[in-house]
C-alpha cells in the first residue's frame, strides 16, 4: 500500500467544497432578508421535505430529539405509559418518553439488520400488559444506520394492540422498503438535521413528518409555546395576534430560516447523494464480505447509510490498526441504553436483549459520505484487509 493517508470519517467538508457557493448564496439571501425565525425559507423547505418523505405534512423544529417528543406531547403520552423502543440506539430514541413522564420499554434487534426484532416487541407488550404497571401505549422503531426498520411487521403488531407507531428515521430519512418512506406505516416520521446525518444542515434541527392534519396542526401549537391554533380560536372574541393566547405548556423548537435555507440547497441533490452512499455500501460489500460479516438490508429495502457497520470478533484490535494508518472508526452503541444509569430501572422485553448485547461487542462503522472517492474506498478496504489478516 501507499504511504498512510489521514481521512475523515464523515467529510462535511468535501461537500461544503461542492455545495459552498449555492449554499452561501442561498445563506446571505435570508439573512437580507431579514426574517430569520420561521422565514418563507422554512415553509418552502417543510412543503418540500414533506414531498420528499412521501407525507402530506412535514414540521421543521429544533432538533431531532424534539421532533420525537413533539408527538408523545400531542398524543399526551404520560405517567403509567410505556412506549416501546430499541436499547442499540441513541439516546434520544428513549430520552423523550420520560420527558413526558412514561416508562421505555427496551426491545431486542434483529441479528441482521439492527433493528427492531417484531418477535421481542410482540413478547414486551405481552410482559407489559401481564405486569399490569404499565399501560401500552406507542412503539418507536428506529431506521438505524440508515435502512429501514421492519415496518409491515410492527405496523401489524401496533394495529393489534391499538398502539401509535412513531419511525424514528433520524440516520434514515430518504430509506425506502419496497419503494414506500416510512410514513407509509408509521403515524409519524421524524427525524435530524445535526451535521453528520445523511441530510444535515449547519447546526441543529429537525422535523416530523405526518399525513394527520390535525396533529400538525398540535405539534404546530407545541413547538411555539402551546400557541393557539385556528380551532382553538374559533368562536373566541380575541382581538389580539393568538401567538399571546397559549392553550397548552409547549416548547421553543423552530428550525432557524438560515437552516432552512441550507437543507433546501442540500435537499436538492440528496437523492444523488443516496444513490452515491449506495455505490460505496456496494463496494464495502464487494470486497470485505469475504473477511467480515457486512451488513444486511431488509429485503426490499434501500439504506441512506448513515454509517456502514461490519462485525468482527476483534474491534479494539481492528480500530487500532485503522488508526494507525489514518482510517477512522466508530464503534456504535458500545453501551445499550438499557445499561446505562439514566435508564437501568426501565422494563425490557422478558429476553433480556441478548442479541443487542453481542452486537455492542462486535460492530464497527467505516467512512462513509457521499465524496468518498474510488481510490480512498480502496485504502480502507485494502487497510481494513489487511489489519483482519493480522489479527487473525
């Protein structure tokens, strides 16, 4: 091999370089303009988002944790409730429900995809309702690492069992399974804007996607401080602007007009940049499924790949040699949630998430960005072979 290389895990920069001029064009636009909260930027990129989602409705917010909580806030999820969520996941998945004061219940993953195992949703709620403390109320399931969750499956089960299904697309907004978003079964959507996201923008920020106009417009009321709506004016004599009459305890969760405008400059080109993602999953594949167990895609479905995650019996071993040679890694969720101290006292599934335990041993995420050029997917294809080849 060449002479060591220093890469980025994720280059936000190479897209910068290509996307910078449109981009600061479309940035000083809406600073001239003077409306930098909730500006016609914001309004154009929630129209379009939703179109890109396959929804009739997208509400831009904050952040990507927001945008779980928002509706859990609207549904007046609270005390007594569980919603049901993976342990291999970020904390935001769980970190909303005690917000609102309810219970996560932790839920094991599939062994191939990462995500939610429907077998162990089915066995938790069973559990839940038999202990009788909890009431069962929402599932949330994640489209970790990019590729979406089991939906059909889940769908099914929160039909049964009268549950709210929130998808949780935070690393995955733009997956498909059998060419349908998401939202195609979920209630909800949601997902974020932070920087390392497939679509990310040049801070935080983050949206719900819903096809239920009546819980925008909720969810519209709650990220501004509990605002009144059209219906909550209705037959009211007030003469006054109804951002100054709040019906409900709310939140401040707006996504800024210059985000705005810079997620659309980047909306623009994501399907290409999905497509790109492909192409590197592709060739990770290729060429390292014979030294690593590559990750599986749920049939039928398509990845945005937020990171690509192979699994290895050494993965200390592994990340030190890649760093050596100037590879970056990333070793995600080496800690579940559920053995964390903020949510150790929370329920799990009656299997005690066996197949979430091994997988926080073994999976490691290589570079992965749409500008990952051949010659660097190369290097660390031939750089991750060869570390194998000498820790075997």
């Amino acid at each position: 091999m060449s002479a060591p290389k220093t890469l980025a895990f994720i280059d936000l920069l190479a897209q910068r370089r290509r996307l910078g001029e449109r981009i600061d064009k479309a940035v000083m636009s809406a600073v001239d303009a003077g409306q930098w909260i909730m500006g016609p930027q914001v309004r154009e990129f929630e129209k379009r988002l939703a179109e890109f989602g396959g929804a009739k409705f997208a509400l831009s917010c904050a952040n990507g944790t927001d945008a779980l909580a928002l509706p859990l806030m609207a549904w007046d999820i609270g005390p007594g409730d569980a919603v049901f969520c993976p342990s291999f996941t970020f904390a935001a998945t769980a970190e909303v429900v005690p917000w609102v004061g309810a219970s996560p219940v932790f839920v094991d993953i599939l062994p191939d995809t990462f995500n939610m195992n429907p077998a162990d949703l089915e066995a938790a709620i069973a559990k839940t309702k038999a202990d009788g403390k909890l009431t069962p109320k929402v599932v949330i399931a994640v489209d970790l690492f990019g590729q979406p969750a089991d939906y059909p499956a889940i769908k099914a089960i929160c039909d049964r069992e009268g549950l709210k299904l929130i998808a949780d697309s935070a690393q995955g907004f733009g997956c498909t399974l059998d060419g349908k978003h998401p939202l195609h079964w979920a209630d909800v959507a949601t997902t974020s804007f932070f920087p390392a996201k497939p679509l990310g923008c040049y801070g935080d920020g983050g949206a719900v996607l819903t096809n239920d106009a009546g819980l925008v417009e909720l969810m519209d009321s709650l990220r501004v401080h509990g605002k009144a709506t059209q219906r909550d004016v209705e037959g009211r004599s007030f003469a006054h602007d109804p951002k100054y009459l709040n019906m409900r305890v709310g939140m401040n969760s707006r996504l800024d007009t210059i985000q705005a405008a810079i997620l659309l400059e980047k909306l623009d080109v994501y399907a290409w940049e999905i497509d790109r993602r492909n192409e590197v999953a592709d060739r990770y594949a290729q060429q390292l499924s014979d030294v690593a167990r590559t990750p599986a895609v749920i049939e039928g479905g398509r990845s945005t790949w937020a990171q690509y995650t192979i699994e290895v019996e050494d993965r200390d071993g592994l990340a030190q040699a890649l760093k050596a040679v100037g590879v970056p890694t990333a070793a995600y969720y080496p800690i579940p949630l559920h053995m964390q101290p903020a949510y150790d006292s929370h329920p799990l599934s009656p299997s005690g998430l066996p197949v979430t335990l091994d997988k926080a041993k073994r999976v490691i995420s290589l570079p992965m960005h749409p500008d990952l050029n051949v010659e660097d997917q190369d290097y660390i294809i031939q750089s991750v072979r060869n570390a194998i080849g000498a820790n075997a």
